[in-house]
C-alpha cells in the first residue's frame, strides 16, 4: 500500500543492495489485515519468493496472500536508486492495479510512501509502509486513510520468516 527524485545527479547503485540481499529467497508471512477501520482484522497467510536482479539492485517478488475470504496472487518489483531511495509497484488482492512506492531506507528500515486504486471503492489512496529487516525475518506494516472516514489506520501487519 506505495514521487519525484531531484534533478541532482545520483550516485549509482551498489551492487547487491544489502537491504534488498537480505529478503532474498523464499518466505512464508503471517499477520493480519484489514479493509477498513471498523473491519475486524483478518489473519493473512503468505508464502512468496523474492529474486534479485539488475545485478543485486531489485527485488522482484512473487507469491500468493490468502486471507479467510478471498485469495490472490500478487507480484512487484522494489529497485534500489541508490543513496538509500528506492522505488518500485507491486500488485496485491486489495488494489485494482499495481501500487506504487518510493521512499528512503535507514539502516535495516525502509520507509515508503505508495499510491493506489483501491479494489472495492474504485478510488484513488494513499498509504505510508514500513519494512523493518533484522534476525533473518522482515515485517511490513501498511497505513493507509479510509477514503470515506478519512481515518488512518493500519491496513496490514505482517512479519515474514525466511523457508
């Protein structure tokens, strides 16, 4: 749940980005999700797999979330810009579409701001997500505003544990 770089000159990637090294290969995420603040969270199951590429500076990942009522594929890419931004989309069971996202890493936390269609109300959102990566786990949590309500709440919670 996912914005304009500088006209400054970047410096170029490294290769194999540290942070996306360490979410390489195969996870099987468990947490919870939900569609809208009065929603009761919903336990989500994930298995996905998560391949390097464009030597080391992307992170493409592939799987499937289930939730008790609905389940999906989803599939994205997140690349490194280097100097610590990254950017990239993913496709998941809540957005008609990809989402897409930019934002910083500090240290073994990145912090990306994405945009949206949402899948059941047909309208444009917003949401801020955080991944934190430590002790061969990473855990994602998604905010995100109720586009009725307009309240922020947290959409998914979810800590992914390497297979």
């Amino acid at each position: 749940m996912a914005m304009a770089f500088g006209l400054a000159a970047q410096p170029a990637p490294a290769a194999d980005d540290p942070l996306l090294a360490q979410m390489a290969g195969n996870w099987v995420g468990r947490g919870t999700f939900k569609s809208s603040p009065s929603a009761e969270p919903e336990m989500v199951y994930c298995k996905i797999t998560n391949t390097l590429s464009n030597s080391g500076t992307a992170l493409n990942q592939k799987g499937r979330c289930a939730v008790a009522t609905n389940s999906g594929r989803i599939a994205g890419t997140i690349q490194s810009q280097g100097s610590g931004a990254y950017s990239g989309s993913l496709e998941s069971l809540s957005t008609k579409g990809p989402l897409k996202f930019s934002g910083k890493a500090t240290n073994n936390q990145i912090a990306l701001n994405a945009t949206f269609v949402d899948r059941k109300t047909n309208k444009a959102g917003k949401a801020t997500i955080q991944t934190v990566v430590s002790d061969g786990k990473y855990r994602t949590v998604s905010k995100t505003t109720d586009t009725k309500t307009k309240a922020e709440f947290v959409a998914s919670d979810i800590t992914f544990t390497k297979q």
